[in-house]
C-alpha cells in the first residue's frame, strides 16, 4: 500500500483557495501525546466500523472528550461499533495507524465512510487535522472544512458522541 502524502493533503486546499495555517511538531501518534497548542480546537479523528463491516464511520471529535461508542450505536441505529483495522485505513483512507485524517476521505470513491462531527465542537472556531503527517497540524476555519468535504463528496453529520 502507498500511503498517501502531506502534498494530496496541500493540493485540495490550494485548488479550493482555503486559507490554513500550518504548524510542524513532533509525531503525534494519540490525542495523549499532544503537548502542544495550536489556535482554534484540537480535535481527534477515529475511524469506527459496525459489526458486519458493511458501514464505516469517521468521527471527529475534541480531543478532551471520550466517545461514548454505545451510545453512538445506538444514535446510528448499528447494534455495536468498534475500531476499524489497520487494513481498513489503509484501504479507506489511504493511512497508516495513527495518522487518521478527513483528508483521507478524498480517497473513498465508493462512499463507504461517513463523516460524523461533534456537535459539541464549535463551528465559529479553526480546526485542525494532520495532513496525511502525524507531524504536522494543518487549522483552517471550520466552514473551510465543511467545504473541503463537499469537495470530497462528504457531507458533515452532526451527533452527539
């Protein structure tokens, strides 16, 4: 697998004209190894799977806030959700572990991901993501995000996680 690189990550938002600020910090596996801040809100980003791996789902959630994966089931009407593989993300997204990224959705062609957010996070602030780097945070305005995902042909789904 070829994983995908920062500059697939840079091209979309130079197209699209979305203005970002780009920060460089060491690898960032986990949301617990963030010891840095960055203006706006840092969030994390799990990629979910149901349990007949028929449905996957990206969250993107504050950094600070625990899933509550039942609970989120049970919002999606699935019986059960779990992580997704190693495998998954290659496939899906194009990532290895501990890089998952929205920008990652470019790549799924046959709509096998959707895009939940927090309701909780605040659409009047940045957000940031890795760029396909686990050692770079990009932020850019939380409309700017929505935008890139239409442009990936992924719509944001709020719930309450």
């Amino acid at each position: 697998m070829v994983f995908a690189k920062e500059e697939d990550a840079y091209k979309w938002l130079d197209k699209l004209g979305i203005s970002y600020q780009s920060y460089e910090h060491q690898a960032i596996t986990t949301a617990h190894e963030l010891t840095l801040s960055f203006p706006g809100q840092q969030v994390k980003n799990l990629l979910l799977k149901n349990k007949k791996k028929s449905q996957f789902y990206l969250l993107v959630l504050s950094i600070d806030k625990q899933a509550d994966l039942g609970s989120l089931a049970e919002i999606l009407g699935e019986k059960r959700l779990s992580f997704a593989s190693e495998k998954d993300l290659e496939d899906l997204l194009h990532v290895p572990a501990g890089t998952v990224t929205p920008f990652g959705l470019q790549f799924d062609q046959e709509d096998k991901v959707q895009l939940l957010v927090d309701d909780e996070l605040d659409r009047s602030q940045h957000i940031g993501f890795h760029p396909f780097s686990n050692s770079t945070t990009v932020m850019l305005a939380y409309d700017d995000f929505d935008n890139l995902m239409e442009n990936f042909k992924h719509s944001i789904k709020l719930v309450s996680c």
